[in-house]
C-alpha cells in the first residue's frame, strides 16, 4: 500500500503502485524504515539527486517523535509546572491546591506530537524529493528488498529500523503485560501505585515525571546506583532529587519474580526476598535492535551475537551495498547520533566518500530535574595523564538565584590542557554541554574557553568557572608559577625605569 497526500485530505496526483514502482529501473538509494536515521538520510540523499525510495511499516517519524524523545519532554513539563506550584512557597508564593488532570496532561503530551508529527511526515518527505510507501520491506538479496510482496531493486540500501524496548528474562514479567517507554502513553489514568523496572535515563526520567504528577513511585535497578554510566557524584544527586520528589529508590536489587498484571495489581519479588506492590508496571531496561524479518542473512548482512547489523568505521555493512545507521547497529542509541550517522552513511553511499564515524563525538542528557549532560572522558576520577576540576552550583550566581544549586560542572583535560571530557549537572544542563562538546570535538583548551566573555548570568557560568578554575590551578604549578613571576618582575624592572 502506498502513502500520499491524499491520505490526509489534500489534493493530489495518484502516487505510483508498488507494481509500477518495481518497474522502474533500481533505486539509487532504498531507505528502510521512517525514524530519525531514515528521514535524515533519504532527505540528504535527495538533496545529492539521488532517486530514493523509503519503506516504513507506519507512518514516518519514528520513536523519537511518537514514543520517545517528544511526549517524554512534553510530561516531564507537565510534571515540573505541578512540582513548581507545590514548591512555590520557597519564593513567598503560596498555591493553596495543586491539581493534576492527567487526561488534559496526556492531551498537551499527544498536542506536541500532533504539532511536530507534519515536519517528518510523508508528504514532507514526498515535497523533499523522496518516495514514500506504507509496507513492510525484507532484503531478497544483495540488490533487491521485497515490499508487500512485490520485488523492488536497488543500486544502495540504508537499514534504519531502530530498535525495541526490550523485556529480561524474569519469570512473570511476559505475562504481566508491563508497559514499555512504547506503550505508556496509552495511559489514560494516573497510577497509583507505578513500580518501575530499570533506574536508566528513561526509567528515571519517568518516575521522576510520574512522581509529580502524584503516583507513588518505586525505581528498581540492579545495579548500585541510578544511571550507573554517569558521574557518580551525577547518580547521587539524581537519586537525591528523585528521592525529595517521593520517589522511593531501590538500588542493587535484583527482581527475580512478577506477579500479577499491569493495569490489574501485581507484585515484584526481589532477590532478597522483599516485595514490591503495584498497580502499573513500567520496563525500561534497554533496547534491543529490529533486525529480525529483514531478510538480512539472505542479503549478506550479517549481525553480532546480540542482533546489531556489524557496520565498518563507514556504516558500511558486509553487504557493500548496504549501509545502516542509528539504533539497530549497536553504537549509542541517541537521536542526534542516528541523524548525524544517516547522513554520513548516505554521502559515502552516493557521493562515494569515506567519512568515518570512529572518533564521534557524542554528547548525552538525562533530562531529570537536575538534568545530567556529558560528553567525552568520563569525570568521576582523574588519570596520570588527566586532570578534573569541579565546580560546583553553589558558586554559579544564577543557580543562587532561582534555588537551583544541587549540581556541579567537571571538565577533564589532558596534560596540553584540551578539554576531553565533561559532566554538567543542574537546570539546562543540556544546553550548557553545547560549548563543552564543540571543546572536546574542535580539541579546544580551558584557556580558549576561559578567554572568552560568556553572558552573566547563565547557568553556562558553570562550565566557564570550572575553566577558569583550571587555567589557575595549571598557573600555580611550580614552573609556571616562575615564570609568571619573572615575567612580572621584568615588568615591574622595565615599567620602573621608563619612570
């Protein structure tokens, strides 16, 4: 079945069958799957004035804007206006009753969508030179993917499928039907009681949310701490700021049973015996990719032992006429990476480059309240050859200011003083990763950051600070330390006898 504006009500011309598509001579570029990878990567492909044809099983946009990214950012708004009416007191405002309709917040939350959904549907793919069609697609063979049943060649291919929310293996947990980050916005009712399984950015992004809104939340993850691959003076202030906001956390905990049935009442039973009560239960323990009915072994495609596509430096698969980008290929699964990844994969495909992604720089946010921003090195411990330094939102005027100093900044640099890595914890902590990645990207010293003028007050006086802090710490060393000091007393010799 084919996609067209018609779809929608809009006049157009009748788009070419499927039948009529396999007709036409190989497409320069099959792109399968609509998501961030395959939106960017057709639209790129066409800008190069190639034919492209995509092939998603819906309707373009993909996780981040139906199940991801868009409706998380929208309750998490949601959630922290309700947080700020209760906490208004602090400023001498005073909200006698705090109320949640989660009907009208799911409603704001399906609102965002609706309102980005026209950027990335097929129309604009259509308008930008690409052509869409609804079906399932599966690789017949090095050059050619069926679609609905119809055979379609091609001279290239992109893989963009993505990936899945992914459920472990614990008994009960298949049959209690727990909701995924996929499947929670079918929510209609606030939970009670809503436990949730994985303590990572997702699952605390969630409870967090959840936890304002006024559900009483339980986080479980196994390992010691919450978003164990951050900072862990990170993970303490998020565990903190969950923890204020009702949040009951457990760390280090192993479920080893589930009973019952989300929406219906169950129970968690941990390894040491404890239960957990819920009314709804949430997963969120990672993702695993949608390789499976891709025809990929068939086409020469081969995939690692936990379902990746195996992709070159260059996106490249073994198939050399078949490229993949984003979520099914085992790099970080992020959004701006799998745009940035489509792109590079589509210009090696059809211009014939060889731009590499193997020293990617890529920055990553957890958008709690404090969010947690990072990039690079990792900050939790200094090497022989690096040096952290910390700054901490107690000392950043505009955190003072608003009642927002849980949180810091550490930057890492080397032994030239490049900054190579970064931690931003605290309010748009986001936005203030922006100038540390293109450091640690472009190479950037604590000195070219510190030499230049930021606007005050910002919570970007944070990471300045922390680089300023630096360069003083690299001018107390003993040897510059003297150097300085003659330098000075040079100065003051010369300045004297001018006089």
């Amino acid at each position: 079945m084919t996609s067209s504006v018609a779809e929608t009500g809009a006049t157009t011309t009748p788009q070419p069958t499927l039948v009529e598509l396999s007709k036409q001579p190989p497409w320069d570029l099959l792109v399968i799957g609509g998501g961030t990878a395959g939106i960017v990567g057709a639209k790129t492909a066409a800008r190069f004035g190639a034919r492209v044809l995509l092939v998603d099983r819906d309707h373009p946009g993909g996780d981040c804007l139906f199940t991801g990214c868009v409706p998380s950012k929208s309750l998490l708004a949601a959630a922290a206006a309700a947080a700020a009416a209760r906490t208004a007191g602090r400023f001498g405002i005073d909200v006698p009753v705090v109320s949640v309709d989660f009907a009208r917040v799911m409603a704001h939350v399906h609102g965002a969508i609706e309102h980005i959904a026209p950027t990335d549907s097929a129309e604009a793919l259509e308008r930008a030179g690409v052509r869409v069609v609804r079906g399932h697609a599966t690789l017949a063979g090095p050059t050619s993917a069926v679609v609905e049943g119809v055979e379609i060649p091609f001279r290239q291919a992109l893989l963009a499928t993505g990936a899945a929310p992914m459920l472990p293996p614990i008994p009960g947990l298949e049959a209690a039907e727990a909701l995924t980050s996929e499947t929670v916005w079918q929510l209609r009712d606030l939970p009670g009681r809503l436990a949730v399984l994985g303590g990572g950015s997702i699952g605390c992004e969630l409870s967090q949310a959840f936890a304002r809104l006024g559900s009483e939340v339980v986080v479980v993850e196994a390992t010691p701490t919450l978003i164990s691959r951050e900072d862990p003076e990170a993970a303490a202030v998020v565990t903190a700021a969950l923890e204020t906001d009702g949040v009951r956390v457990c760390t280090g905990a192993g479920v080893v049973a589930v009973s019952g049935r989300s929406g219906q009442g169950g129970s968690l039973t941990l390894e040491d015996g404890a239960r957990i009560d819920y009314d709804v239960l949430l997963v969120a323990v990672g993702r695993s990719p949608r390789t499976a009915g891709l025809g990929l072994e068939g086409a020469g495609v081969a995939v690692d032992e936990r379902g990746y596509v195996v992709v070159d430096d260059h996106l490249r698969t073994t198939n050399h006429r078949v490229w993949a980008a984003g979520d099914l290929t085992g790099h970080p699964q992020f959004t701006h990476l799998a745009g940035v990844h489509a792109s590079t994969a589509v210009t090696n495909a059809v211009l014939g480059l060889r731009r590499s992604v193997a020293d990617a720089v890529v920055p990553r946010v957890t958008f709690t309240h404090p969010e947690v921003a990072a990039v690079g090195a990792p900050t939790g411990s200094a090497g022989s050859d690096r040096e952290v330094t910390s700054w901490s939102n107690d000392e950043v005027d505009r955190a003072v200011a608003e009642g927002e100093t849980a949180g810091f900044t550490k930057i890492v640099t080397d032994r030239r003083g490049r900054i190579v890595g970064a931690t931003v914890v605290g309010p748009r902590a986001g936005e203030a990763l922006a100038e540390l990645t293109l450091a640690v990207t472009r190479g950037l010293t604590t000195t070219a950051l510190a030499g230049s003028t930021h606007p005050y007050p910002t919570y970007g006086d944070g990471p300045w600070n922390a680089a300023i802090a630096t360069v003083q710490q690299r001018l107390r060393r003993p040897l510059t330390a003297l150097a300085v000091r003659t330098l000075a007393a040079t100065r003051r010799r010369v300045v004297s006898r001018r006089g």
